[in-house]
C-alpha cells in the first residue's frame, strides 16, 4: 500500500480512538510530508474541521499548493473539495468513495486529477463507524 495512504489511514484510526469520525488526511510536497490531520469536528467541536481542513491548517502557510497532493481515507465533501479546488492541489488520492461518494466531479471539472484507490480498509472502517454511530454521521454528512 502506498506509505502515504497508511499514514491517512492511521490517522484515520487515531480520530476514531479520539471520539471521532475516522477520517485522515496527509498533504505531500516532493515526495514528503508536509502534515497530517484527522476529522475533528466532535473532539473540537467545530463543524468545519473535516479531516482535509484540518491538514490544510496543520500545513500552515506554504506558498503554493499547486505541486503538492492531498490524500484522504474518503473522497471529500464539497467543502473540502472547494478548498483543494482554491488551493489550486492538483491531485486528491482517496481511499474509498463507496460509503461517501463526496464532490469528484466537482474537482475534477475544475482540473484536479481524482485517483479513487477503493481500499477494503478504509470501506469497512467507515462502514464499521457508520453502523455503530448513525447519528453522528449523519450530522458529518448533513443529513439530519
């Protein structure tokens, strides 16, 4: 599996050990990591720190985003994708968008390559997450 992945899949984990929602994201420039980040929006309780956003901000100010790509355990919501769009990131590697199909055509009409890797992992972490806990993904994803 692609190291990179791995690490947004642990972070993934340690949201979930958190409390939280058991999404991870990692942003890499030239082959390194830049940062890392999980969903925190219950151990925060801030609704807009989606696992992206909270590697984006982890990342700081870094001039351009535009050689980097952003990994994340599941496509990202319209929110996400409308700051990786911004970012100008040219490329979103994802783990899953089977339990969440997210905003992909979005991205990619604005020029951002989606790779989908569709990891048994990742699904069955969050198919596991959204069995277990209904109401608060469906809080993350809106649909209350």
């Amino acid at each position: 599996m692609d190291k990179f992945m791995q690490i947004a899949i642990e972070q993934a984990k340690l949201g979930l050990a958190e409390g939280g929602i058991p999404i991870g994201s990692v942003l890499v420039k030239n082959g390194e990591v830049v940062a890392t980040g999980h969903n925190k929006r219950v151990q925060e309780n801030n609704p807009i720190l989606h696992g992206e956003m909270d590697c984006l901000n982890n990342a700081g100010r870094i001039g351009s985003y535009r050689d980097t790509v952003i990994y994340s355990t599941l496509m990202p919501c319209f929110m996400c994708a409308g700051t990786i769009v911004q970012f100008k990131i040219p490329k979103v590697i994802v783990g899953e968008s089977k339990t969440f199909s997210g905003a992909r055509e979005f991205m990619e009409a604005h020029g951002v390559e989606v790779i989908d890797l569709d990891l048994s992992e990742c699904v069955e972490m969050m198919e596991n997450f959204i069995r277990q806990k209904p109401q608060l993904w469906n809080e993350d994803i809106m649909e209350l």
